[in-house]
C-alpha cells in the first residue's frame, strides 16, 4: 500500500514506482495570518524532507504548494522527496538529528515510524499546532489520535489522510455470476480469486505477494489480526506473536501459495514480488484483487484506465475473530525534528499545507491517497466529498470510533510503540512467511519469528 533517506504505509504502506500525469493546476493561497505570523522569519531558510507519492504530478503540486508559501512569506524552503522503504530511514534519519544536520520538517506515515522516533527522543512535542489547528479545522482523524500523541503531547500533526482499501475485478466477477459484498471472510475472497482466474486469458485472480515489501507487511498483520493473533498485546509492551491464532493465519495464507489447488490464481513470480509489482501488474489488467493504499485506484482513475471503470472497491476482509474489518487507515503527519534550526517556521508550514488550498492540488493527482485528516477541512472543497465515489467510506473510516475489538479481546490500533513498527519494519513477518512457502512448519515458523520480535523489543528499549 508509496514512500532516499529518504530519497513512505499497506495497511499499510506502498513504495511505488511513482507514475505520471498532467497536472491539475490548482492554485493554492497563503492564508493572512500564516504571512503575518512568518514576518520576523523572513529571510530565513527551511529543509524538508517530503514522502515520495505514487504520482509524479501530486509529488509536483505538493512542490508547487512549498513554493507558494516561501513566495509569499520570504524565505527559502528546500523541498526533498523520501523513499521510506529504501533503506534502513529511521537509523539514518536518527544519526542525522543526532549530528545535528537533519532536515527541519518531514512527514511520513504516523503508524509505520512515529513512535520509532518518539522512543529515540528525535521529535519536538508540537501540542501547541495541534492545539490551533484543532480550533481551526475540528477533530482529525480518529488514527491519528493513537499514533502521534506520547504522554498526553502531541509529536506529530496530522497532515492527510492515506486511503487504504481492497480491489476487485467487478466484471470478473459479474461474467461468473458473482455478486459484489461490501465484506468478505479471508476464506470467502480466497475461493472468489481462484474462481475468477483464467490463466489462458492471463487473469490471476490473487495478486498479492507475500516478499519484503510493505503492502506484504500489511497484508500479512492485517489477517492475522483478523484471525484474533497480534505482534503486542494492547499496552503495546509485550510480544504474543506465537499464539494459536497466529498459526492459524499462518497456515491459512501459506496454503494458498503452497497448495497446488490455488496454482491457477497466483501470478507468475508473486512470491518475489516488490511493493510496485501488484501496482503494475493491476493496471495492466491482470489481476482480479488486490490490497493497497488508493495509489493504483489513483492512478487508474487519473489515468483513464478502463480498470478503474472495472474496480470494485471495499474495506477489507474479516476472519474468526472479527465482525467487521479492522482497517483504521494511516495518515502521514508531521513531525518537526529535535534541534531543528527553524521550527517556528516548520510549524507555520505544517499549518499551511493542511488546508484545503494546500491540499487540494494533491488530491486531485492521487485521489483517495491524498485525503483530509481534519474534518472541517473535508468540508472546505466539494471535491473532497463528492470528487468520486470512494471518498465517502474513506471518510467515514477517519471518523471511527475506536477501538475496534476482537473476540480474542484485542483492540485497535493498539497502543503505539517502537518495538512493533521496528519489528514489522525488519520484514520480520514476510521472511517468516517465505519460510513457510519454503517448507517450514508455520507452528515452527511462527516460533522463530517470535523470537526475532524478541530481539527486536529488547534493543528497542522494551525487555521482554
């Protein structure tokens, strides 16, 4: 489900070979009281470091907005793009706030890495812009509520909302007399792909890889938590990965790219797949599902690719220990860096590129990835209410009421911490998979990756 150094999440979190398309020229503007509030920083300079989007041209109107606003309040904003999934980001990202030469401003996605920062003690408590911005623009979103806020402060501002969802092929599936659902069991979508594939006419109906990758990632913690297993418990301090549930999900999803029965449904090579390749092979028409953030319905739409005419979109799917989907979505937010040079003007721009003007232009290239996470700021543009027919389950996914429990008596999001995100950071559960597909036992395979997690806590700050 897009993000070096940082030079990016699948739900998820999608790397994606970004795509192109003609810019929507929206023109944002500057509101008075930023310009008055920048005045005593004319002059001055900024860095920052911006997640790379699956569309070139909504990277450009993100540039485009930066510009406007170091055009209207004088100063000079150098405006990097990051690729999260290229590299180990959060190490260098931390040795650069240690030696004092990291950028001043970044946003990236809140569940994947802000508390990663957090425990490393690299962030600015930024309460007071959220304090404002809540007066300004209401609530944001329900999420961001979990994964940036330590303590009762505030650590990162809540900038857009990423749409996170699941794909079908809806003529597929209307050419073999099957209904659309608005839920489906895991189970139920495993024998709805094999159903629709057709290997001679090049449709694979299961387009999801289970490789290093962040849309893997997400896949894979998103069943097993469907299946009642967890990487944490609630608090978020201790590892009860190795549970039979766990196994249960284990054994499940390795059977579908082990047995030969679901043979016809796979892709060829979807077991070395990287995060752009269900992107790519989705827009070239050959898969029947798959799970993403909204960058390939995005870019389908943008593009005028009959596959968006043909997508069938809906939340996500549940297991044994779920009613309903435990999809939260993610929002990328803010964070202004520990000893940043210029944080008083880094928190003006937070401010302003969450408005609507700022936002819109955004949007527009990457619709439903690029979305409000404040909810009167949903409300400030048609377009983001009624610019397609996604965008209002997108909505009501920001408003949840949260928790969202399971019968196994966990809830999410669970409380964030540094150990979970660095742990699903090491690909611990995609190797763990690959040895499954391998031949190892999932009730062994399960064990090893318990112990990895383990580890993971233990240098994370977090004994078990």
């Amino acid at each position: 489900m897009g993000l070096g150094l940082l030079g990016a999440a699948g739900l998820a979190a999608c790397s994606d070979t970004p795509s192109t398309s003609t810019p929507n020229k929206v023109q944002p503007e500057v509101p008075q009281e930023l310009i008055d509030a920048a005045v005593p920083l004319k002059g001055s300079a900024l860095g920052v470091l911006s997640q790379k989007l699956y569309s070139t041209a909504a990277n450009a109107a993100l540039d485009s907005s930066i510009k406007t606003f170091a055009g209207a309040t004088g100063t000079t904003i150098e405006n990097s793009l990051v690729q999260a999934d290229a590299g180990d980001v959060v190490a260098k990202i931390d040795a650069e706030v240690k030696g004092g030469v990291a950028r001043d401003l970044a946003f990236m996605t809140d569940s994947r890495f802000v508390a990663q920062f957090h425990a490393l003690g690299d962030l600015e408590d930024v309460t007071d812009v959220v304090t404002a911005l809540t007066a300004k623009y209401g609530e944001p979103t329900a999420e961001s509520k979990n994964f940036c806020v330590f303590d009762g402060k505030w650590f990162a501002i809540p900038y857009h909302f990423i749409g996170i969802g699941s794909f079908l092929r809806k003529d597929w599936m209307q050419e073999k007399g099957i209904t659309p659902k608005e839920v489906y069991t895991w189970e139920e979508l495993r024998d709805l792909c094999l159903a629709i594939s057709d290997p001679g006419k090049r449709r694979f109906g299961w387009g999801m890889t289970v490789n290093r990758s962040g849309d893997a990632n997400g896949m894979i913690e998103a069943l097993i938590n469907a299946y009642g297993g967890s990487i944490v418990d609630n608090d978020g301090r201790k590892v009860i990965f190795d549970s039979p549930e766990t196994v249960q999900a284990v054994t499940f999803l390795g059977d579908i790219y082990t047995n030969a029965k679901y043979k016809p449904m796979l892709p060829p090579g979807v077991t070395a797949w990287t995060d752009s390749s269900n992107n790519e092979n989705w827009l070239a028409g050959i898969l029947g599902y798959t799970r993403n953030q909204f960058s390939v319905y995005a870019d389908s739409k943008t593009k005028k690719n009959p596959v968006y005419d043909n997508t069938h979109v809906f939340a996500d799917c549940i297991g044994p220990a779920t009613d309903t989907p435990l999809l939260l979505g993610q929002s990328q937010a803010f964070v202004v860096f520990k000893g940043a040079k210029n944080a008083a003007l880094a928190k003006l721009l937070a401010q302003y590129l969450v408005s609507a003007k700022a936002l819109l232009g955004v949007a527009k290239e990457a619709p439903g990835l690029a979305l409000p996470a404040w909810e009167k700021v949903w409300d400030a543009d048609p377009y983001f209410t009624s610019g397609d027919p996604a965008f209002p389950v997108q909505r009501k996914i920001t408003q949840l009421k949260l928790p969202l429990k399971t019968k196994t008596g966990l809830a999410f999001p669970q409380k964030a911490n540094a150990g979970q995100q660095a742990a699903v950071g090491a690909y611990v559960l995609t190797d763990m998979m690959q040895q499954v597909i391998q031949g190892t036992a999932p009730a062994k395979a399960v064990t090893a990756a318990h112990a990895k997690m383990v580890q993971i806590f233990n240098q994370q700050g977090l004994p078990q």
